[in-house]
C-alpha cells in the first residue's frame, strides 16, 4: 500500500489502479495543495480485484483513478472497480488507457455489448471499441511510432471538463496507439456516455464524462505531463474537488472512511 500525505485540512482516499507512476502521484499532490486539502493515496493492483471484492476493496474511498498502462493484465479488475465508481456515484478519473477501459466497462455493462474490448487486449474481439489509430496500422516497426507530444482538443460547453479549464480550446500532450473506434460514438452517446473532447479535427476522441454523475472525467491524453507544484493541472484539481465534495456528503449521512 502506498500512502501520499499532505499537510492540509482534511483527508481523502484515493485508489490508484495500476502500476503507481510517480507523475501521477505527484499530480495529486498539486492538485490537494490547490484545494486546500491532504490527499492519502492508496495503490491497488487490479489484478486482485473482481466483481466478488471490488465492493469491499473501494466502499471506503472518495475516489477512484485509473491510471496510463500497456497490456491484458488486470484489465478485468479494471473495468469492474469502473462499473462500481460508475454505479455508485464514486468520482472517477481515468487516464489514457483509464479512460478506454470506462469506455468498455460501459458499452458492456450500460449498453448491454457483452463482447466489447480494445484490439491492444483482444485483436480479434467481436466489439472493438477501441482500436488501434487508423495512422497505426500500416507501421511494422514500432519504435517511436506512438502518437507523441502536445495536440490540440476542444471541449464541448457546460462539461466537467471545460469547468475546471474554463476554456474550450485546450493542449495536452499524448502518448499512446489505441484510441475510440467512431463506429461505437452514435451507440453510446445515445446510451448516456458523452464526448466532450475532440481533436482540432474532430476525429479523434479525447475526453469522455457521463453528465449525470458528480464527476466521471476520462482522457485520452496525459494531464500529469503538465502538472507543477506552482499550478495544479485543472483536471487533477477538479478531480480533488469532486472527491472533497463526495466524502462531505457521506459525511452527511453518517459514513465514514476507514
């Protein structure tokens, strides 16, 4: 278990899915100092989580990321801590692969598309809504091939995500091969998941959020590149807020974290 202290005024719990990357931990830190508030961050391997203990693992938490990664392991851990945030009203950050992994827990569970999974895990998958990038597919040699460094995205207005920037055009730097399959975009937003990110020309997804959950925000891109002691990165910090706000409410209603 790996704990992150800061020296604030009140406490939050946070369960890191994968293998703990210390840009991300330090984001959490800048964005608690942004709040005013100390971060305790818990790291679990996903690979120990299913749908008979994820209950028991996150019932105590005011927050759930899902961070960047490669690879089939513990990706079913993933998606079922996912469908309980989801469920529950548990704030939700997903990064990179975090945010693809909300995009299947959904078309599975909301959507009813048993079959669906990225091409990364499964490359013969019935349902694969995400893919890898159609710039990606006719490269062999995958050395510094990736889709690297800063893109543009705009943001769709009365978002979670263009609240914390406050603006709807934004940069971000990226890191990665797979992405949303647009053939699966009119199937789920009609089920609820919206697409509040795109790239400048809109053929890439970015960012997904569900509106009527206090904060479900996944991005395709890695806002911890950009995070600094001086200045928060905006999702971190709305993230923080959300989960401030939540632990409030159960507060409320008397529960209480372990």
């Amino acid at each position: 278990m790996k704990i992150v202290n800061l020296s604030t005024v009140s406490m939050n719990f946070f369960c890191c899915i994968n293998d703990g990357k210390k840009s991300i931990l330090e984001s959490l830190i800048h964005a608690g100092a942004e709040n005013e508030t100390e971060v305790q961050v818990i790291s679990l391997h996903s690979e120990h989580l299913n749908t008979g203990n994820v209950q028991e693992s996150l019932n105590s938490l005011d927050g759930l990321i899902v961070a960047p990664g490669f690879g089939e392991r513990g990706i079913e851990g993933k998606i079922a801590a996912i469908k309980y945030v989801r469920e529950n009203k548990v704030p939700f950050f997903g990064i990179c692969l975090g945010m693809q992994m909300a995009v299947i827990e959904y078309a599975r569970n909301q959507v009813g598309l048993s079959d669906a999974n990225s091409t990364e895990m499964s490359p013969n998958c019935k349902i694969p809504v995400i893919d890898l990038m159609e710039s990606q597919k006719k490269i062999i040699k995958k050395g510094g091939t990736m889709r690297l460094g800063a893109w543009d995205c705009d943001l769709i207005e009365n978002t979670h995500s263009v609240n914390a920037y406050s603006s709807k055009s934004i940069s971000e730097r990226h890191r990665h091969r797979y992405e949303f399959n647009n053939n699966y975009i009119d199937l789920l937003s009609e089920a609820g998941l919206n697409f509040v990110g795109k790239s400048s020309d809109g053929m890439l997804v970015e960012v997904v959020e569900i509106a009527k959950h206090p904060w479900f925000v996944g991005c395709q891109f890695h806002p911890e590149f950009t995070s600094t002691p001086r200045e928060g990165h905006p999702l971190f910090t709305g993230f923080i807020r959300a989960a401030i706000a939540h632990k409030e409410r159960n507060s409320k209603r008397g529960v209480t974290s372990n």
